[in-house]
C-alpha cells in the first residue's frame, strides 16, 4: 500500500512550498488509494513553538488536505531513537566520537589549506577510545566505498559518490538525536512508500538511504520537488511576498482555488487551467512533475480563483462572505436578497474580499470620492436624478422589466444617453460608480430604499 507523508518543522507558519509539498503527497496517497500522514518535525526545541504547530494544522484544516494518521510529533519518540542508535552502536554501523569543537576546526582549516573538501576525517572510527570527562557524540559509519543511487520520480537517477559522504552525527553528546537521523526511523517505523519533498533535501537523501540500508530498510521512492521562485526569478521572501497559507485565506482567496494554482506549478495536465480538486487527484502523478522551478504569478492565481468564485454556489459564497460583512458593518442581511446581489456581483470579483465590498455598498453606500462627486454630481445631473426619482414613484410594479422600461422612457423623454443617467445614479445610490447593470441595482435596493437615497 502508498504510504505518504508531509512532514513540516514548526518553526513558523506553512509555506506556501510546504502547501504544495502536502498537495502533492496528500493527492498521490488518494490518487493511490494509500495513507497519508503529518509529522511534525519538532526535534529543534529553541525554534519549535506550539503557536507555529496550531497555525500548521490550522492551515492543512482551511486548505482541506485531511491526513489519515497523526500527527505524530518527533518530541513524543525520543525512547525510539535512542533504542536505534544503541542498536547501532552494537552493530557496528555507529561510533562514538570523542573529538573536540577545537579538533574538529583544526581539522578543517587544515584541509582547506591543503585544497581539500572539509569534511571528517573519521579518525575516531579507527580509535574511539573514551576519553575522560568528554561526552562524545554518535556517528553513522557511513560506506567509504561506492556510489549511492536512485531514481528519483522527478529529477530521475541520481548518483552520488559516497567518497563524498562523511561519518555524520546521528546524535548529539547530550544524546539528542540529529534531522537526518529522526526522519530516518520514522520513514522506517511509519512504513513509508513514497517521501514527496522539497530539492532542497537532495543533499540529505544519500545519507538518508545509508542509514536506511544500515538498518535493513526496504527504501521508498523519492520525488524532490522544484522550489517556487516570484515572477522575476528571485526567491520568495517573508518580507516581500505573501509566503504564508493563512495570508492567502486573508486576501480573499478560496483553498480550493490556491490548490489548483500550486498545482499547476511544475504539473499540469495538457491545457487545462481550472479544475477541481477531485479532477487533480484523478490526474496526478509524481513523475509527470518538472524539475525546473516554477515562477509565482500572483495575477495568475487571482484569476483562477476569480473562476472558481463564478463557479461556485450562491450558498458557498454566502456562508464565506458573512463574517467578512459583519466586520464592516453589516449586521441586518435579511433586509435585502443576499443571494441575489451575490448572484450578481460574484462574476465581478477575483477574491472574497472585493466581493465583500461589492454587496457592502447595497447594505451602506460607500463614501464617494470627492474627485467622482465633482465630475459626476454636477447640478444638471443632480437635476436629472429628481426627475429620476418622480418617475421611479409613480411606478406601481416593481420589477426589472418595468425599471428597465422606466429607464429607456427616461432617457427618451430628456433626450440623454444611458450613461448621463447612469453614473450620476450609480454614485448616489452605492457611492461608486463601478457596480453591475443599474437596472439590476434598482430592482435589489427595492423603491423604498432607492427613493431614499436618491433624496439624501
């Protein structure tokens, strides 16, 4: 069976990287029909929080990547990895090391005088005697002979020599284990078929396929995944870009429309731009992912997720616009046909928050821009929007044939284009003068309120 898994650390809040990280090995588990896991990789204890844990699972909880087992904390298997090591040390395939931080720079500095790639020089495999006083730390015997391979689903086979490998660290002299080595026995222990991840861990896998090998492990395959760059090719920043899932939920965005645009960078499935979440799984496979980098295009992403607000229910969208609404203000939706002034804004918008903005000015006007008063309300308009008005009174049918009816007679009438008539009463009434068909506008305020604020 596929066993997958996505194992952030909680340093800080989910990537977006992360995100697509866990949507490719959440979609090749069900695509599989197989188990998808989260670990959190909690093992640096000065930078771990629990805050960035709760706002890990919150994002995977908004974006609807739900995991079959966990999550599992490395914290909580400290006994484990302790119980492997000793192991190790007794088969041989580990060792301690008595060197100093002293040695070890001496050691380093001379290599690199002489030209040579500063590494271990496994002096302590050879004589690991004990020293007194001195805690020593655990080392992978790592093979001096050979080549490590695999064929990776993205980036194909790779070879890397172990000559340039060094006995690495597996436990520090405190006896805590080390990254490569915790992730090691939970791939071993969770039984993992298919490890999904950044490139930026090709350098770790080779020690990691070692150690496995020196455990007896069956290996699973590997997929390193390209990292996501901005537009300009440059790496996204904290400060720069919007590099936290919680921020995209902030901006308006839908999660399923933030999948399909993380999707669709280094995959994609002929011409296809928008689709569901369901059609992804239905589609994906890790080795049909590029090894090249992907570009962030945040206009890009606006536009799928504008789609996927044209395509999505009256009922989805009321349910997400209401909380918005209530912050700014909103308290009585009842007084109006909500799903009807969704129905016609929900084509307008490429985000939830400018949606919310939409039906906003049908419940309270905006503030007019003084500049858009001063070109639109002039005298000879405001003297239109009362004759306006007198007609609209005396209509004794409300509906949307009968304004649109009343509106072309208007005009007729007072010998003046659409738009003399349509600006000015756009402004006055929802304080813009960008809003769908006016006549639409009309019929959802209701005479009451349209006579209303025709007269303020």
């Amino acid at each position: 069976m596929v066993r997958t898994r996505f194992a952030p650390s909680p340093t800080g809040f989910l990537h977006i990287g992360g995100a697509r990280t866990a949507l490719f090995s959440w979609a090749y588990a069900r695509k599989n029909k197989g188990t998808f896991i989260l670990r959190v990789e909690d093992t640096d204890l000065e930078r771990s929080t629990q805050e960035s844990v709760d706002s890990i699972i919150q994002a995977m909880d908004w974006l609807n990547l739900d995991y079959d087992e966990g999550p599992y904390f490395q914290t909580h298997r400290m006994e484990r990895y302790k119980e492997v090591i000793a192991q190790m040390l007794k088969d041989g395939t580990s060792y301690y090391c008595y060197c100093s931080k002293e040695e070890l720079d001496e050691m380093r500095e001379a290599q690199r005088a002489r030209g040579e790639k500063p590494r271990y020089d496994m002096r302590c495999r050879h004589n690991h005697t004990p020293r007194p006083g001195v805690r020593p730390v655990v080392r992978f015997k790592n093979p001096v002979d050979g080549v490590v391979v695999w064929d990776d689903l993205v980036k194909g086979r790779i070879e890397i020599a172990n000559s340039e490998l060094d006995d690495l660290i597996i436990a520090r002299s405190d006896g805590t284990p080390t990254y490569n080595f915790c992730v090691v026995v939970d791939d071993l222990d969770m039984q993992i078929t298919h490890v999904t991840r950044g490139d930026d861990h090709v350098n770790n896998t080779p020690r990691q396929i070692n150690i496995l090998k020196a455990l007896g492990a069956t290996l699973p395959q590997y997929a390193h995944v390209p990292m996501i760059l901005r537009d300009d090719g440059q790496k996204m920043s904290k400060r720069n870009d919007p590099v936290s899932v919680i921020q995209y939920q902030d901006m308006g965005i839908l999660p399923e429309a933030l999948l399909n645009y993380l999707a669709r960078l280094c995959w994609g499935h002929g011409d296809d731009e928008v689709f569901s979440i369901s059609q992804f799984v239905e589609w994906f496979d890790l080795n049909n992912i590029s090894p090249s980098p992907a570009r962030f295009d945040m206009k890009k992403l606006y536009w799928v997720n504008g789609q996927h607000l044209k395509n999505s229910s009256v009922e989805t969208l009321t349910k997400l616009l209401q909380p918005k609404l209530e912050q700014l203000g909103v308290v009585d939706l009842n007084r109006l046909d909500l799903n009807a002034i969704i129905e016609l804004v929900k084509s307008r918008s490429d985000n939830l928050n400018a949606m919310a903005e939409e039906v906003h000015y049908f419940y309270q006007p905006k503030i007019a821009a003084s500049e858009e008063v001063e070109k639109h309300l002039t005298s000879d308009a405001n003297v239109i929007l009362t004759k306006f008005a007198e007609a609209l009174s005396t209509l004794n049918e409300w509906s949307l044939d009968a304004i649109k009816a009343t509106i072309k007679e208007f005009c007729s009438v007072n010998n003046i284009k659409m738009p003399q008539l349509g600006m000015p009463l756009r402004l006055k009434l929802c304080g813009t003068t960008q809003t769908p068909s006016f006549d639409a506008v009309l019929y959802i305020l209701g005479k009451n309120n349209v006579l209303s604020r025709l007269a303020a």
